[in-house]
C-alpha cells in the first residue's frame, strides 16, 4: 500500500506541475506586450488606422449614437472587411480596469486591435465628455481581454450592450448583432447603431477605390510581414 500511495503522490505532483505550466503560459501571454491603445493624430500610426478612427467617430455624430462600444466596433471590423484589410484585424470582448491604486473598477468593453502592430482602436465617443479629455481618461486604463470578475453595469446602452454577457455573445455572434440592429424601430437606441454601421461602411465603401489608392500612396502596399512587432 505504501506502494501505491507514493505513485499516487507522484502522478498527483505530475499534474499539478502541468496546472502550474500552464498557468506560467499563460502569465507569460498577458506580458507578452499587451496591445497599446492609439490615440487618433498622436503619436505614429499607419494612415489607415487614422482614416477608421476619423470615419468612426464622424460616423457616431451623424448618427448621434454615443458611448455604444459595440456598435462603434462592430462597425470599424466590417469597415476593414469592407476595404479588403480584415484580415489585420480583430474584434477583442473584454473590460476597462482603472490602473490606478485601490480602485477596482471593472467596465466591460469593446474595442478592435489592428495586428500587425498590436494597436488598440477604441473610437467609441461619449456623449458628455469632450474627445480629448476621453482620451485621456482612456489612456490611464487597462484593456484586459476577456471577462471582467466584478463586472460594472453598462449604464445608458440598448438592451443588447447593456451586459458583459450580451457583449461577449453579440462580439462572436456579429452577424446575428447586425440582424438585431437592422430589425430596429425607428428612432430608437439600435435604430441609431444601424445608422452608425450604415453611414460608416457604405461611406468607406462608395470610396473605396480612391481610399485604397491613397493609402497605397501614403505608406506603399501594406506589408504585414515587414510591420510585425
């Protein structure tokens, strides 16, 4: 019997040495540079980056839909596919934590990464705070990937924003999200949001030619490969 409780102590140790690996992967992953939020016209950034940011956030005025970070998201990832560049980018679900002491807050969230370059686009405007104090509210927060532990209420968003759960199924369900918004009543929240994705990818599409010769251009043809970090 002896035995058998050392193997068994043994093949427990395995797999606790296996959890503890994993863990390391995955420690080591949320340091492998997290991906960097870009403010619009600071700091370097290819033209394209600019011109999704310039045409979100005009995109949100003409529509007056606000502070809807999957509406304003979902909209810039088809606008990418729009322009044939989705492929370096993604749709990321997860939450906004204040990275200062002693303060736990915890804001589910929605924001695009653009790959290559690990850049975050967070374009999604307030409809109380001028843009450059959000930016600079938004550049003291973490962006963490995946489900927040304590999540804070999505005050003031439509019925299918308004929960962590509701954005973390609409973010892998876009299709069925944009079957919700063009269903919308009018002059209601998700009427707002389909006019946002709307005015914001036939607005890039009826130009497309013309941005894509721009962008050519300005940068030459987008290397992926020569622009991984």
């Amino acid at each position: 019997s002896m035995r058998s409780s050392a193997s068994s102590l043994g093949s427990r140790r395995q797999s606790s040495t296996r959890a503890h690996t994993a863990e390391r992967m995955v420690a080591h992953a949320a340091h492998a540079a997290p991906a960097k939020l870009h403010v619009p016209r600071k700091g370097p950034a290819p033209a394209l980056i600019e011109l999704l940011y310039g045409a979100a956030m005009q995109a949100q005025q003409v529509s007056g839909s606000y502070n809807n970070c999957l509406a304003t998201s979902v909209s810039i990832l088809k606008s990418t596919e729009v322009l044939d560049v989705h492929q370096n980018f993604e749709l990321v679900f997860g939450h906004l934590a204040s990275a200062r002491q002693g303060m736990n807050m915890q804001i589910p969230h929605v924001w695009v990464v653009f790959k290559p370059l690990q850049l975050i686009i967070d374009a999604t405007l307030s409809d109380v705070m001028p843009t450059e104090d959000l930016f600079d509210f938004k550049q003291q927060l973490n962006y963490v990937p995946g489900r927040a532990t304590q999540p804070l209420a999505n005050v003031g968003l439509p019925a299918e924003a308004d929960t962590q759960d509701k954005l973390e199924h609409f973010c892998s369900h876009v299709p069925e999200y944009l079957e919700v918004l063009a269903a919308a009543e009018a002059n209601t929240p998700q009427a707002k949001s389909h006019l946002l994705y709307v005015s914001l990818t036939q607005g890039l599409a009826a130009a497309k030619d013309d941005i894509k010769d721009l962008l050519v251009q300005l940068e030459g043809p987008i290397d992926v490969e020569a622009q991984q970090v």
